[in-house]
C-alpha cells in the first residue's frame, strides 16, 4: 500500500514545520501596528441611585 510508505510525504511534512517555526514567528514579532494602544482611565464614574417611583 503506497499511502503507508513516509518517504515522499515525511520530508515534506518536515520541511514546512520547519518554514513554520524558523521563518513566520520572526516575520509576525516584526510587525509594528500604526496605532499603538493607549491606557485607559481607571477611576470610576460616580454613581447616583435612581429616584424614580415604583407603581
């Protein structure tokens, strides 16, 4: 059975997990975004209770 023999399909296989972990992790980490995030304000807003009638 040819499906069952790695000698073709191994070395492939091999060969792009290579690309996969040597090349496109360096590519990706030099990716600079235009918009850099920016920090937030942490307080709370102040909160007031509703005065509002119950019927």
């Amino acid at each position: 059975m040819p499906q069952l023999n790695p000698a073709p399909w191994l070395r492939i296989l091999v060969f792009s997990w290579l690309i996969f972990l040597t090349i496109i992790p360096s590519k990706v980490l030099k990716h600079i975004f235009n918009n850099e995030p920016k920090t937030l304000n942490v307080t709370k807003p102040k909160t007031e209770p509703w005065n509002w009638p119950w019927h």
